[in-house]
C-alpha cells in the first residue's frame, strides 16, 4: 500500500500554519508539569532535556509527518532507564518495534526500523502518556496520566486529521476515546471490534498490543487478521470523497 500526498493549491501556506500549530503543541508538552507530582517527568526537565527533541514524544522521532494517513498510538513511551541508554531514541532490536513493522508490513506499508533511515512514510506515532517513567520501562500506571495528557492528544489529531488512528492495546483505544467524551469498551476483545469515526471524520481502528502481554492474549496471526481492518479504512472511497468535496469548498 503506498501512502500518498492530497496536493492542493495552498499546500504550503496550509503546511506552514500546520508546522507552527505542532511547534506550539511541543511547547505546551515542554512546558507541563502536571504529572510531576504522579510519578512522571518530562523529557524537558529529566537530566535538563539533555535527549529531549523538538517533537511531541520520543515516539515520533521515529514517525512524524504531519501530513500523515495513519496515526499509531500507544500507551507511553517508557522509563528513564530506557531513555537514557539509548540517548532518546528507540533501538531496532525492540520485539515490539519489529512486530509493529511486521503488522504495518502485512498492509502493505513497509517502514524501516526506527534507527534506520526513513523516507516518505505518511505516518505519525505518539503516545497517550507523553512523559517518562522514572527507571523501569514497565510498570503500574495512573489514570492522571492519561487524563492530564488527554488535550494534547486530541490537539494532534485534530492538527494531523489522519485518515485512520490505529490505538496500540486498551489504555491507548480509552484514553483517545475519553479525550473526545466517549465512553469506551471496557474489555480489549470488545475494544477490537469498536472501529468508529471521530469527530473530525478519522476512522478509529483499535488493535491489541503488539508487545509481549499483548501477543499472550491475542496471537500474532490474529493480530495480523486486525490489522486487515486497518487496510479496509486506509483503502476507503468514502475517505476520498470526503476529501474531494473538501477540496472543492477550498476554491
């Protein structure tokens, strides 16, 4: 499946406006301190933004377009452990890095590990929770977390406007669907059958983790069968009509 451009005629004023919009939500993300007090910080303040980047989250370093067609988010990045060894970055021989390449891969869009170059991918990554664990990758999690991030997760998709949001296991698919007021399945089995469209006319399609825990609970081949959803979506004429009747408004 290739990703393609929707070109208009004022493109690059609209991509300008796009830039300096994102470039303000990254210092919204520099600037909060919410999470400070619940067990977070934020890559701006841990070891003084030594690694910190001019992104939203460590996550999009390795996907950012803001002109993407898909938007994958996940729960959060991590811990500072993590973080640290690898400067900010995330590190290839990660099993849920190659499984979300392997996924992504069964659709058609064929992206290279996150340390290797990339070029012309419509996609863009973030995560739920958009500060650092202290220490360990893993562990309990606070739903002030989420809430506290829950406005600027909504801002980038509503900034993005992607054609399909694929939310990486329950906490993603809850704390996107909570930012807009809804109530999600509590269950993920439920969860993986709840494809909506969100205010804005994004498709939401939620799958389970592709980590460990995530492929105990559903095997890799059925997470492949999920992500044909995906496809489906990214594939779909509705979506280009939309886009046509947009474009025609425009002039």
């Amino acid at each position: 499946m290739q990703l393609t451009n929707i070109t208009t005629s004022n493109q690059p004023a609209a991509a300008t406006l796009t830039q300096l919009r994102y470039e303000e939500l990254v210092a919204q993300r520099k600037a909060c301190r919410a999470c400070a007090s619940c067990g977070l910080i934020n890559p701006s303040v841990h070891l003084k933004g030594a690694y910190d980047a001019d992104e939203i989250g460590p996550f999009t370093r390795w996907c950012g377009d803001l002109d993407a067609e898909l938007m994958v988010i996940g729960q959060d990045w991590g811990g500072t452990d993590y973080y640290d060894k690898h400067e900010g970055l995330d590190e290839d021989d990660n099993a849920t890095n190659s499984r979300l390449c392997a996924l992504l891969s069964s659709i058609g869009i064929h992206l290279e590990l996150p340390l290797l170059p990339q070029d012309g991918y419509k996609l863009f990554f973030t995560n739920s929770v958009l500060c650092l664990r202290n220490g360990k990758m893993t562990g309990p999690v606070d739903r002030r977390w989420f809430s506290n991030c829950s406005k600027l997760l909504r801002s980038q998709v509503e900034l993005v406007k992607p054609r399909v949001i694929v939310t990486l296991g329950l906490r993603a698919y809850c704390s996107l669907l909570e930012a807009y007021g809804t109530q999600p399945k509590s269950q993920m089995r439920d969860a993986v059958r709840d494809v909506r469209e969100l205010p804005g006319g994004s498709w939401l399609v939620p799958v389970f983790h592709p980590g460990v825990l995530g492929t105990l609970s559903r095997s890799f081949e059925e997470q492949k069968r999920d992500w044909q959803r995906v496809k489906q979506e990214l594939e779909s004429p509705s979506y280009a009509e939309k886009q046509t009747t947009e474009r025609a408004l425009e002039h």
